[in-house]
C-alpha cells in the first residue's frame, strides 16, 4: 500500500485533508506486532446468543488478534453486514469480558457506541475504520479478560426467571438491595414482558444513582441501549444482564445497608426531584444560566450544585440553559484540569444528556438533571488550576482567512500547545470557519493517531454534543476540547493502512 492510495482514500471526502495529510506523511503499513491471542473454548454453560448471529460472535472470539481485521474484511467482501459486524462486536465483549470495575478492560464494550457513532458520521471511504479499530481493541481485552481468569457469562437458569406479572417489580426489588444474582434472573423476565422503552427509563435511574466508577455506569445505560437501536431489540438479553452487572459494581459492604458517598448525592436528589415545579419543562431560555451555572460549579458541593438547579428551574428557567452550563463547566473542567477525570465529565455528561433526552419518566428525568449537577464537583474534586483558562475568559487568535489553512494550523498545534490550539479554535470559530470542517478533521486525526478506546469515546461526545449546546456557548465549548483531541502530529496507530488493505484485498 503506498501513501498516494491512502491520499485519495481520504481527499474523497474534504479538501482539508490534503492540507493535514501534507503536514504528516500518513503511513499505510500495519505496525502491529504479531501477538498471539488466546483462544479459549467457551464453558458448557456459557450463554448462547440467537443461533443467527452466534456464529458470527464465535468467529471474532476464536481468530487470532493479527489476523482478525483480515478474515473479517473477507467476510465483509463476501456479504457480512455491518450491522451484524456490530452486533458480534458488542455480543462477543458482553460473553467474555467481565463487566467489573466498569473501565479498563471493559472499554472493549463501552467503546462500541462511540465507534459507530464516529462510523455514520463518517463518509463512505472511511465508514469502516473505527469498527475496524475496535474489533482489534476487543481482541486485546480479550486477551487480558483471559489472563485475570477467563470470565464468562453464564446461561440464564430458566427456573429462576420471573413471570411477565412480577418481573418488572422483581427488577426493582433486587436494583434496590443491590442483589446482583436476584437481577440477573430478573433482567431477561424484564427484556420479555416490557417494551424497550420502559426498560430503558429503569435503567436511566439506576445507572445515574451513584458515582462509583467515574460515570461509566451512567455511560455504559446510554452506550448499550443507543448501540441496541442499531442491531435490534432482540439481542437485548445478555446485554443487559450486563449492564445490570455492572449498575450494582461496588466496593465494601451492601450499599442499601450503609451510608457511602458515592451513593448521598443520588439518595437526596431522589427526595429533592418530587419538589422540582410540574411545569418545569417549559421555562425561559437564557444564556446568562451557563455564566452562573459556570460560578456555582466552580466552588459549590454537589447538595448545593443540585439546589442551584431546582432554583433555576424554580424561576422558570428552560433546562437547555442548565444543560448548557453542564457542558460549559464540562468545557472549562477539560482544560483547567486535564486529564482522566475531566474526560469523563464530557464523556458521563455525554450520556447523562441522551439518557434526559429519550427518557420517558419524568421523575427519572428530574434525577438526571439533578444528578448530573452533582456529579461535576465530584469531577472537580477540591479546586481548579489556572485561572487564566476559564472558559468564559478565553480570547481568541486571529487565524487565517483561508479555511484549510486555519484548521491545518490548528491541529498541528494540539500536540505541542493545547491552550494556543484552543484559542486558535476560538478564532477559527469566530472567523466564521465551518464547525462541520473542524468535525470532519479531529475524527479524521482519531482514525489515524488514536490509540485507546478514550479516544473514541471522547470524540464521538463532544463532536456530537456541540449540536447539544446552545450557539451563545458552542463554540467555546468544542474549542475546549482540543485538550483531549488529537493532532495532526502525533504517532500514526497503523491501523488504517492495515484496514484499508485488508478491503481492497
């Protein structure tokens, strides 16, 4: 494969790509080493998934990390669908990688929602490049589930599944004692007697009770039910058995029966949400919410962040302006204290906002919200760094008044100065420069430099959550994010040139 293929494979589909592909000649050759992956059969009792797509799951279980990427574009050339590439992927993750600590190893899983949100807003010539790059990462987890003891998920013992009458009151029960094996036999009476949606709002409140695990619970609702809308309904069973696995994830004694601080702000809000106004979806917009918002979550707990919200909403405010100084606090938490945590504010309130957007409950959507504000102090942690990063206090760069060349120069400042990169992307944006074009180009460098599944799930957050934030504030905020996107000139992951000839192959 030589660099001219992969220049055109790219220039298809924006005119910015030559400029950034110039910067960085784009290596097309597979830096992989051969790392043999386990290939363990499965356990007698293991669970089956429907006989139409187990085989399929089988086949990425059993070939081999180095040649995987290749049998599968095979397959693909011989009529696999996507869809079914992605329901395998998912399925596959769920059998053998054990959903506890929620993190690690079990990005594998959380990972697949963000490589096909990054897959449909890609063009054609790129659709298959984050699959690929995550079929590939599910074998390395893969590989490590084995080396710490080779769970599995074990068939659902038929005898112990509720009736249609009782199942959804038997779910409840055993979420609230926190009873791990009463969920599980609850869980697929639940998936056969009660309609997607429903499930979902269950899962909603459950997965944003408590803050164990930095968000991935409330991730892993939102991941799980979005990547289900995809491959269908009726793959549902394992996926939430879990995911119900992983809600009642904790540390130390029975949670129902003691008084944990991941689990206080949840308790109280779940109290304070009945005093929240009946008409409280129909307040007023204002974008002075988020300059406030922005103040409150600097210094306040989460008691006091989720008060300021019930207050708000108290004066008639609309909830898109306190989204609003949810994703801008999201925004100055990335670049006043970057790293792990700050992530995963973008990446839980990502989730949180889908999970109030398509819940049906009201009370449940109360608890997000409110939930949601308590949790960024938790992010925070006990104080801010640099005060000149605020994010209402950022100035802009003058850029260029040529489009590709402003984003060329802003993405290759990333690596080597994310502060002047932000402020270059403030100015880009003020400019009057396409957001699209920006889009476009930061998935495009996660193709080719990522290289860990936080890259893809931060991405696929903050380039779908701009659209979720209010114009007064969106650009600041998706400036912000090049302090945890990558540049144009950071180390290739060699992926993409692997990929690219196992297609064309």
């Amino acid at each position: 494969m030589n660099p001219s293929i992969n220049r055109r494979f790219f220039i298809r589909s924006s005119a910015t790509a030559s400029a950034l592909l110039g910067l960085h000649e784009l290596s097309l050759f597979s830096k992989l080493g051969s790392v043999s992956a386990a290939e363990a059969r499965l356990p007698e009792n293991a669970v089956q998934m429907r006989p139409e797509i187990e085989p399929v799951v089988r086949f990425l279980e059993d070939t081999p990390r180095e040649r995987l990427l290749e049998e599968v574009a095979h397959r693909i050339r011989h009529g696999l669908s996507y869809r079914d590439v992605l329901a395998a992927l998912l399925l596959a993750g769920v059998r053998n990688i054990q959903p506890r600590p929620v993190g690690f190893k079990f990005h594998a899983v959380l990972v697949v929602n963000s490589a096909h949100l990054a897959s449909i807003n890609s063009p054609d010539s790129e659709r298959w490049l984050p699959v690929f790059w995550a079929l590939d990462y599910f074998k390395s987890s893969q590989e490590r589930d084995v080396q710490e003891g080779n769970w599995t998920m074990s068939r659902v013992d038929e005898s112990k599944v509720p009736t249609p009458r009782n199942a959804k009151r038997a779910f409840i029960g055993a979420m609230d004692k926190w009873d791990v094996e009463a969920a599980d036999h609850a869980v697929p009476g639940l998936v056969r007697s009660l309609g997607a949606g429903e499930v979902f709002d269950l899962f909603s409140l459950y997965g944003s009770r408590d803050y164990r695990d930095i968000g991935h619970k409330a991730i892993y609702v939102a991941n799980s039910f979005r990547t289900l809308q995809c491959i269908g309904w009726e793959h549902a069973e394992p996926v939430l058995r879990s995911l119900a696995y992983a809600l009642l994830a904790h540390e130390g004694g029975n949670p129902a029966e003691r008084d944990a601080s991941p689990d206080r702000p949840g308790r109280r809000n779940l109290e304070r949400a009945a005093s929240i106004v009946e008409d409280w979806k129909a307040g007023e917009l204002r974008s002075s919410v988020a300059t406030d918002l922005l103040e409150t979550f600097r210094h306040a707990s989460p008691n006091e962040a989720s008060d300021r919200v019930i207050r708000l909403l108290a004066e008639k405010t609309h909830p898109q302006s306190i989204w609003d100084g949810i994703f801008s606090f999201v925004g100055e938490l990335l670049m006043r204290n970057p790293g792990i945590v700050s992530l995963h504010a973008a990446t839980c309130s990502n989730a949180m906002h889908y999970s109030f957007q398509n819940c049906g409950d009201d009370r449940t959507r109360r608890m997000l919200l409110l939930q949601n504000a308590a949790f960024l102090p938790m992010f925070r942690g006990g104080t801010l760094n640099s005060n000149d990063q605020a994010l209402d206090q950022i100035r802009p760069d003058e850029v260029s008044k040529d489009e590709s060349k402003a984003v060329e120069d802003l993405f290759s400042e990333i690596e080597k100065n994310r502060l002047g990169a932000a402020r270059k992307a403030l100015g880009y944006f003020e400019a009057g420069h396409s957001a699209k074009e920006f889009i476009n180009t930061a998935r495009r460098c996660i193709f080719l430099k990522g290289s860990n599944s936080h890259d893809y799930k931060f991405s696929s957050a903050v380039l779908e959550d701009y659209y979720h934030v209010s114009p007064a504030w969106r650009n600041r905020y998706l400036a912000a994010s090049v302090f945890n996107l990558r540049g144009s000139q950071g180390a290739d992951n060699g992926l993409v040139g692997r990929t690219r000839a196992a297609l064309e192959a």
